[in-house]
C-alpha cells in the first residue's frame, strides 16, 4: 500500500509542479497584457483630456480676470451711477461670471477650484467692504474709487495670486 501511494505521489508530483508553474506563467502573461492595455488607454485618454483641460485652465484664467475688481469696475461702471447701483452690478457680474465657470472644476485640482472660490469670495467681500463704508447717497464714481483704492494697497490682487498659482499648476503638467 505504502508504494502504490508512493507511485501516486510520483505521477501526481510532476502534474502539480507544472500545472503551478503554467499557472504562474499566465499570471505573469495576463497580468502584462492587462498592464499594457491600461497604458495604451490612458495614452488614448490623455489624448483626449488633456486639451480639455488645458481648455479649463483657460477658462478659469479668463473668469479671473474678468472678475478682478480692476477690470471689473472699468466694465461696469457707466457715468452717472449711484453707489448702491454700481455695488448691486459688481456683485451680480462676479455671481454671474463665478456661476457660469462652475463646470470647470471638474478638469482642475481640488486646490484651484479652491483658489478660484476664495477670489470670489474676497473680491464680494472688498465690494460690499467698500460699499458698506461710504455714504448711502455716495457716487457710483465714489465706489469705483474706492475699490481702486483698496485695491492699489494690496501686494497683489486675488485674481493675479490665483492666476499665478494656476500657471504653476499648468507647467506641473507639462
């Protein structure tokens, strides 16, 4: 009995060592496939996503300068407008343009999108700032000035920080 199994042993053992061996060398072969149809697909991708997002970047530039209080108070102001007028078009032109790029946070990193929310959300604050300290019956000219004003004191503007932070990101992924 012991050498029937010990003859068992002997054809079995050769079957079990290449059978392992095969199936280790398919593992190896599949998983080289697998790891080259998963580069050739994010080539293929990237071919596609990468112009979109530069695309978003570029946006997202636009959206900051156009919102930046220097410009904007250039756009908006017309002659002969009050103060709570030209503060009601400021904040209405930042909501608009901010509502209107919201699309572009999902090709961007979490920290731009972050960025691009707080210069919105300072350049709110420095017009209802600035509203807020002059006089109710006060120009639209007076306001315009005043924002000017507050904006000259800075080192530099939300808008530019953010810009400049955005074109570091930018040559990250090149």
């Amino acid at each position: 009995m012991t050498e029937s199994i010990l003859q068992a042993l002997l054809f079995i053992l050769p079957i079990i060592i290449v059978f392992i061996g095969i199936y280790f060398m398919m593992k190896k072969l599949i998983d080289s496939f697998q790891k080259k149809w998963l580069l050739d697909f994010r080539k293929e991708s990237q071919k596609t996503v990468t112009p979109i997002k530069f695309q978003a970047y570029e946006r997202i530039v636009l959206f900051l300068e156009r919102i930046s209080l220097e410009n904007l108070v250039m756009r908006i102001y017309v002659g002969g407008m009050s103060r709570s007028k030209l503060h009601q078009e400021l904040l209405k032109a930042i909501r608009t343009e901010y509502e209107h790029n919201l699309s572009q946070q999902v090709y961007v990193s979490t920290s731009a999108w972050r960025m691009v929310r707080t210069v919105k959300e300072e350049n709110l604050k420095i017009v209802n700032t600035a509203a807020s300290s002059l006089p109710e019956d006060a120009s639209g000219m007076e306001l315009s000035q005043l924002i000017l004003k507050l904006m000259a004191g800075m080192k530099q503007s939300p808008s530019r920080t953010a810009i400049d932070y955005l074109k570091q990101e930018i040559d990250q992924h090149l």
